[in-house]
C-alpha cells in the first residue's frame, strides 16, 4: 500500500506547464518564417491559403512565436516557402524541442543553421 501512496503524491504535485515551451526560441522560429514568408513573396492569407490553415490568426500566431508549426504539417510548409525540408525541420527541432532533445538528433558537426 505505499507504492499507492507514492503514486498518489507524484499526481498531487503541481506539474510546471509548458515544460517544454521556450517562447524565446519560438519567437526566433516566428521571425524565421516571417522572413521566409516575406522572401517568398507571400501574404499571411497566402501563406494561410497554401498550407492549408483555416484561419489567418494561426500564420500571425507562428510569426509571433505563440504557437508552433504542426509536426504533421513541416513539409508543405518547406515546399511553401520554398526552402529545403529537412533544413526546415532542423529548424523546428531547434526552435520548439528542448536543446538536449536537438543535440540527440543532431551530431555536434549537423547543428549549423541550414536556411
């Protein structure tokens, strides 16, 4: 019974939210993709249009750094703003992950910027 008690102290505790968030680092990929979109010649609309978004408030939220690319979505993004995907996902590891989690995936000589 105190394996019980244990799991119950582990679920009571606050847990820190948005653990992994960095909003530094999500403002950094927010004005990354701004001036992407811009060297592209897009709009937000545009932008909004071609990746398939239903609202524009969403492309405004990513160039601001308050939400972050879907996973699901990196590729259309690449292949909208005309950049290199694998680039463009090395970036999202970067901005959005947790640097130990970037380093794991990325050998120290894989790290340099791509875009």
């Amino acid at each position: 019974m105190e394996f019980d008690k244990k799991i119950t102290n582990i679920h009571q505790e606050p847990r820190p939210k948005n653990q992994r968030h960095d909003p530094v680092k999500r403002q950094e990929m927010g004005v990354l993709v701004k001036s992407l979109r811009v060297a592209a010649g897009l709009t937000q609309y545009d932008l909004c249009s071609l990746v398939g978004q239903k609202y524009i408030s969403f492309i405004s939220q990513v160039e601001q750094g308050r939400v972050r690319i879907p996973s699901a979505d990196v590729e259309i993004w690449a292949d909208v703003l005309n950049v290199n995907t694998h680039a463009f996902a090395k970036e999202c590891v970067r901005h959005y992950e947790l640097e130990s989690y970037f380093n794991a995936i990325y050998p120290k000589e894989q790290r340099q910027r791509d875009l």
